[in-house]
C-alpha cells in the first residue's frame, strides 16, 4: 500500500452557500472580481445573483460571459486580457466545468506570462495564480477539486490539459439549489460524468484505499440519485447528493486519474465537438465490459453499489453485471447508447484516427487496469458503434 494524497482548498457545502461570495473573495484579499461565466448563466439570471452578493461585500465585478462549451485557449486568452487591463485580483468561476476550468486557467495566467497553450501540460506553471473560488452549477465535472483546466488549441484541434498545484481552488461553494435550474439532459450527461470519475478512479492502477472510500460513496449515490434528479429536477435532497457525488468523484478522480474512458471519449470531443459528459456516459458501459475480467473484484463491487443484487457467489457474473447495470442507466436517462446514434457524422473510417488521438492521452490510457493499444481502442468503438 504506497499512496498520496491530495485535497483542495477549502469548500462550503449546502443550499445557499453561493451567497457567502463576497464574504470568502474579501476574506482572500479580493478587491476586483473577474467573474469567468457563460450565457446560460446570465440568461438563468444566477450570474445576477452572483453578482449582487459581491456588489453587497463592497467588491467591484468585471463580468465575463464568453466561456463556450468545450472551452478555447483562445478564451483564456481573451479572458486573461479583460482581467489584466481591469486589474483583477481574484477570479469566481460560476457555471459548469468549461467555467471553472476557464477561471482556473484565468487566474494563473494573470502571474504566468504568454498564452494558455504555452502551459498545457504537467508542470509547466511556474507562479501561483491570483486567488479563486469556485461555484459549479452542474453536479458533473469536479472541476472545484482538481487541478486541470483543460481547453482545446483552435489551431489543431487538440485538447490538452493545464495541469499543476497552483490550479488547486482556495475555496469552493457547492450550492446544490444552483443546479435546480439544469434541464435533464444536462443533468444526465454530466452526472454520468461524474459516474465515471468515480468508476474510472475506481479501477485505476493508481486507486488507493483513500479515494476507493470516494469512489465508492460516489457511485453508489448515483446509481441510487441520477434518476431522479433528472426526471424530478426540483427534488433538492435529490439534487444534494448529486452534487456531493460529484464532488467525491472528483476527489478521487484528483488523485488515482481517470482511465480509459476518458482517454476514448476525448476525440469525440475535438473531432466532432460532442460535449465531455455525453461522450463518456456513452462509452462507460462499453469500457466497463471491456476492463471487467481484468479486475473482476473492483467491477462486481461497483455493480453492487449501482443496485444489482447477486443470488450466486460468481465472481465474473458479478463483474459482467456492471456494464449491464451500466447500460441500464444510460437507456433510463435517455441517453444516447451507440455512436450512430449519437452523432451520424462518426464512421468506421473514423476509428483508427481516433483511436490514435486516445492513446495519446497518455496518463489515462496508463492507469487502464487492461493495457491499452491502438487496436483494442478501434475494437471499443467498434463495440460501441
Ligand atoms: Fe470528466
């Protein structure tokens, strides 16, 4: 047993804890707000909200609404050049994860000189960033724990994270009534999300006991929950433990990574501009059936957390059980379950690029619990076709 660990920040959990904003910006020294946001949120009218409660602690915002889904380096880029010419000193993401990811790379790049891209990789960020605190309104990413922000170069397609300690956030609020607001197929796509943080952290060769207690209290409460946070929105015990999912799922995700899974599904993002929850709810099931006889123990545990139940002591029956479980939830949410469903433009012709670009992402691919190559990647989305 040979583990580190690794928390973030500080959080806040429960609902209405975004309105002590303004309070923990001042208490970290901030004086001008830049508030890393998207349409969705101004139109809901919760950026308003945020706004007001910094307002109230005496602090000025500078509003941001350009973030997009599937965010840019270009963005950030834009972004950090708003706040430097407004003199920022904290940065708020408020939204989902492309927001807070957004604001994570916003506040290092104000003490990080050059673009974004220059900093996508492991370790490259040399300064801390400017303080900045976190308010998802999606219960998916986790993004409030950890310490990525990744963003796709416009000028190749590639989508690379930013990763290092000073991506950590000072300080999240977790307000579940934020998430009231998340139409339900937003609501399934990035709790599967979630799901499989918690799943692929699970069976990574890097879990340790510490975030398999994450890992597991987060896929039961979503097998358990998603259902009826999608199909009764406004349910906010529902609702709560959705976003304390999310957050156990990215406290494991943080630190034993994700695996194959999201290796796989970050092609269908940059190649046909498919949106990272959807991507990985949809191959999960596939994924899960393929891992399952590598790792028959940690994959007939996650089957019994998601619900089933197992008459006879089978071992591999118990694993398979997973990936059915698995599918099951998919069709119940009313998810897409093969890639031709989900998007007609993806071809068999696509797969061998594809399955290049997965394994390129390399540290995923590495803590697949069955060893990856370019072949079996192409056999997946073949399967999941
Ligand atoms: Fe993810």
């Amino acid at each position: 047993m040979l583990f580190n660990m690794f928390m973030a920040g500080r959080i806040s959990f429960g609902p209405g804890v975004s309105s002590l904003i303004g309070e923990k910006a001042s208490a970290l020294g901030g004086k001008r707000v830049f508030l890393a946001t998207d349409r969705t949120m101004e139109e809901l009218g919760t950026a308003e909200k945020i706004v007001s409660f910094i307002d109230a602690a005496g602090l000025t915002v500078v509003p941001f609404y350009e973030v997009e889904p599937e965010p840019s380096v270009e963005t950030v880029d834009s972004a950090t050049a708003l706040a430097k010419s407004e003199g920022c000193d904290l940065v708020v993401g408020l939204g989902g994860g492309s927001c807070l990811d957004v604001a994570k790379a916003t506040s290092i790049l104000l003490t990080n000189e050059g673009s974004a891209a220059r900093y996508q990789g492991l370790g490259l960020v040399k300064n801390p960033g400017v303080p900045k605190i976190m308010i998802p309104t999606t219960a998916g990413t986790g993004s409030e724990v950890t310490f990525t922000s990744v963003l796709i170069r416009k000028s190749d397609g590639v989508k690379g994270g930013i990763n290092g300690d000073q991506l950590y956030p000072e300080y999240s609020l977790l307000d579940p009534e934020l998430t009231v607001s998340m139409p339900p197929s937003v609501t399934a796509a990035t709790g599967m999300d979630a799901l499989a943080h918690a799943l692929e952290s699970y069976t990574s060769k890097q879990a340790s006991p510490f975030s398999d207690m994450f890992a597991e209290a987060a896929v039961s409460r979503i097998g358990r929950y998603l259902r009826v946070a999608v199909y009764n929105g406004t349910d906010i015990h529902a609702r709560s433990e959705m976003m304390l999912a999310a957050l156990y799922g990215g406290i494991a995700l943080a630190n034993a990574g994700v695996t194959a899974c999201h290796a796989l599904a970050y092609p269908l993002g940059s190649m046909f501009g498919i949106g990272h929850g959807q991507a990985n709810a949809l191959l999960l099931p596939y994924v899960a059936h393929f891992n399952a006889m590598a790792l028959p123990e940690k994959f007939a545990s996650a089957a019994g957390l998601l619900g089933g139940s197992f008459e006879e002591e089978n071992i591999w029956d118990a694993a398979s059980m997973c990936s059915a479980l698995l599918h099951q939830l998919v069709a119940d949410i009313a998810l897409p379950s093969t890639l031709s469903d989900l998007d007609s433009r993806i071809t068999e012709e696509h797969f061998a690029t594809m399955a290049e670009k997965a394994m390129g992402v390399a540290r995923p691919m590495a803590n697949n619990p069955r060893t990856m190559t370019t072949d079996l990647c192409m056999e997946i989305y073949k399967e999941a076709m």
